[in-house]
C-alpha cells in the first residue's frame, strides 16, 4: 500500500447541509491519489462513489478509515476531518497538521 505525508492547513467549509473541516491535497500527492484511483479503476472496471478513494487516515495518535475525494478533475483530493479527530488531537480551522494516508 501507498503511504502519503504531508504538511497542509485545516480548513473549514460551509455548505447546506452544515459546516465540515477538510484538508487539501495537491501536487504531487494528488497525482499519486489520482494514479492510484485510475488503476483501481482498471482492475476493478468501476470507480467508487463521486470517484473516492478509500484511506486509513492519521493525524497525530488519531487514525480512521476514511476516504478522500476529487475536486478539481483530480487535482485536488480533500479529506474531511470530523471534529471527535480535532478535539483528540486539539486542533482547530487554520492549524497546520501532518497527515499520513495509507491509499487502501
């Protein structure tokens, strides 16, 4: 399995169903989620729902299972991030936090 890191703001996002806190994946992590999701793809012959990928996600001692989503055609992937994983970890919007995805 593919493991990502990297370094990225916690942002918060206000839609109509509610408020989220997600980050964002860019560059070269995006490429190798969106390489990942195209040979699922291939192998399985379907893609997952709005074209997800599954991860265990880590932030700190803090690690679910989860998944991460396009935006941007593939450009960008954002993983949300509940708040029982910002209290555990004591982070709030705008923090800067190292995440760890494990691409199941």
């Amino acid at each position: 399995m593919e493991v990502i890191k990297l370094i990225t703001r916690l942002s918060r996002w206000q839609g109509d169903r509610g408020t989220y806190h997600l980050v964002s994946i860019k560059g070269d992590h995006a490429e190798a989620i969106a390489m990942h999701a195209r040979i699922e793809k291939l192998e399985l012959g379907t893609r997952r729902g709005f074209g997800s990928v599954k991860v265990m996600a880590r932030i700190g001692d803090t690690q679910w299972s989860s998944s991460v989503f396009p935006q941007d055609k593939s450009t960008e992937w954002i993983l949300l991030v509940s708040k029982k994983v910002m209290k555990a970890e004591n982070i709030v919007k705008d923090d800067q936090v190292m995440v760890e995805l494990e691409l199941l």
